[in-house]
C-alpha cells in the first residue's frame, strides 16, 4: 500500500478520534454513517471528516455514506490496533488493578503478559486469570523473555524514571504513563502521559468564571 | 480587574500547560524561571511563553526571567484553582479508591466532601479519614445539602448517564467523567472526559509503523 505513507500525520492524529463514536455505532447496530452525523459525533466539520477518510481507501458511497464495519476495520488496521501487543504493567495498587481489569485492552485485542510490584504482599498473587505479580526487581529480564510491546506506569511519581528506566532496558518501545511524573525517554522511544490534573483544571476555570459572571 | 477579561480563550487554555513544571520548578527550589527555560519545559515556543504570560500583569524581569512563586499564585488565581472545591466521587471500586487517595486534590485545595456507592459492601465505610461511603441512591439530597461544585464518575459506563443526572440535578456544575462513556450534559454545565484509550492507539500506531519501517 504506497498511498498510506501519505497520509498526513495531522489525519493520523485525528482518525483515531473516530474510533470510539464509530465503536458505538456498531454496538447500536447502525451499518451506514453519513459524514455530517460523524462529524457531528466526533466534533470536527464534515468537510474535515471526508477529507481525512479520502485518503484511505473507498468506503463513501456518495449520498449514503460509509459503512460503519468497514471504516472501522480499516482505522484500525492503519492505527495498528488490531494487532495484538504484549502489555506489561508495574504497579499494582487501586489505579495499577482498575487498569489490568479495563476492558478496553482486551478489546483492542491488547494482552497483558506481565505484572510486577515491590510490595512482598502482593508478588504472586494473581491480578487477572494467568496474570500473577512479579517482583519489580524481575522488570528486565521477564519483559525481555516476554517480548513486551507496551509497559504501563501506575507507581508514585518518585518512583516512575526508574521503572521507565528498567522497561526501556528490556526493549520496551512504548509506554503508557498514569503516574504525574513525565519521565525522560530515549529517541527510539515514545512515552504518553494519562494527566487528569489539566481537566480538574479546565473545570475549576469554567466554575470560577462562572461564579463570577 | 477589567484586564482579565481580555483575555483570549487560547491563552487559558494554554496557561493549564504551565501550571506542572512551574510546580516542579518551586519543589525543586528554583525561584527564577527563563521564558526559554520554562518553554522547553512546556513544549511550546519561547515567543509564545512571552505573549501569553504578558497578559497577566508583569512578572517578568528583562534579562532575568519570571519569579516562579508569583507567576504560578497568579495562574492559578486566574485558572481559579486557588479556590476550594467541594468534590464528590461516585464509584468507589479500584478507579474510585485510586483517585480518592490522589495527592493531586489536595495540592489544589479542592476537598472530597461526599463519596457514593450502591454496593452494599461499601456503603459505610471509609475512603479519607473523615469521608464515609454513602448510597448512591442519596446523590441528589446528599449533593445538594454540601454544596458540592464538581463531581467525579468513576462507575462503569453503563451507569455513567444515571449519575451525571442525578448530579447535575443536585445542582452540580462541572463533572470529570473517568469512565469511557461520554455524558450529556445540560447547557449551562461542563464535562471533561478523561480517556486514556486515545494515547493508547497512539501508542500502537507508534509501534506499527517502527514495525513496518
């Protein structure tokens, strides 16, 4: 497929907002979406949304529109999220078990192959069937026999460089970091920070003004 | 302060972004900040640090750079998270649990005053010292007689709508939705989403192109 290494990376960023209103139109049983009511579900303009899907592929069919199956499919074989990646996780207190018991990886076809933590108490008991907590010590050496894709951080943030530092080690390209810290990573790396503060933020702004208007 | 109002919309919602490192800069005792310093720490251009930070009254020094303590007391006036916000949490399974104990709140003077489950189990324990599990079916009776400012949705998605409406019916204004359904919402309120599953098909998108590549 030469034509995909021309999609603009602008386009690659915006087509993965599609996936979750098309996810729930698919749950509804909706087969064909015009793209004024996915613009409209996904909040960009149609013009935005036909010039983004133009370059993917033929799914329109001019005054009906695409077909929801279809359009899926091909987001995510271009978004890479209907391959299976190996998932390991360090941390295992309340956020670190709400996360290995999220739905959303499984269906992504994502798998969590590893779980670690340093609390004596929690190494080897078991957090999901199959899933059971290693010693955060073992970091390098089981991710690297485990061939992990993606690491998640659910530790405090004193703790988070280090275990950035030990999954980039054992091979691990990309990580998922809930902790506030924004740990440093190599170039060959990337790293996306899960930061719920600037929300909170955004929300007391609009309550401030608000009380003051 | 007629000048606030001047504001432009961009520039709020840019000034959240300066809010962290400033605070790491003051932990770690650095009182002077360059624009170029505090640019690269931002991620966005020194001219634009200089332009936006030139709305609100005058902390830079030429030649030197902004006094770190004033330029974060002033941010935060601005982004009114200098105020304290009475939250509640609804859902207190292990998302719930996580976020209760985050230190995130309490930096930002915002206060649990009310939690909620409809778990049997639950309701009457404690989640903080002080916060006592309630039924959810007393949101709306329980909200209203505590004032309560912003809620957080930590259910699964199947009872995230029943909640943001028994909420707003309390007269609550701002909700932060953690769960990966996206709320209604009444005109005169504000939801934010906080949706990790985005940065997580960025991820995998990473690794399929170096995969590809």
């Amino acid at each position: 497929m030469a034509r995909e290494t021309r999609i603009p990376n602008a386009t690659i960023e915006r087509i993965a907002l599609y996936v979750k209103p098309l996810e729930r139109l698919l749950e509804e049983g909706t087969e064909v979406v015009s793209s004024r009511k996915l613009a409209l579900l996904c909040r960009v303009r149609s013009a935005q949304v036909r010039k983004d899907l133009s370059y993917f592929g033929e799914f329109g069919v001019r005054g009906v529109g695409y077909d929801v199956r279809d359009l899926l499919r091909e987001i995510r074989r271009i978004l890479g999220t209907d391959q299976e990646w190996r998932l390991a996780i360090v941390g295992l207190g309340n956020m670190g078990q709400a996360l290995a018991q999220n739905p959303a990886f499984a269906k992504r076809c994502h798998r969590f192959v590893a779980a670690f933590d340093s609390d004596p108490d929690k190494i080897g008991t078991t957090v999901l069937p199959g899933l059971i907590i290693q010693p955060a010590s073992e970091i390098v050496q089981v991710c690297r026999a485990e061939g992990v894709h993606i690491g998640l951080i659910a530790v405090p943030s004193s703790q988070a460089q280090g275990v950035a530092d030990r999954l980039f080690e054992a091979g691990v390209k990309a990580i998922l970091n809930f902790s506030p810290f924004q740990v440093r990573r190599p170039d060959c790396c990337h790293v996306e920070n899960v930061d719920f503060t600037v929300s909170l933020d955004n929300l007391a702004y609009f309550l401030g003004r608000k009380g003051k208007g």
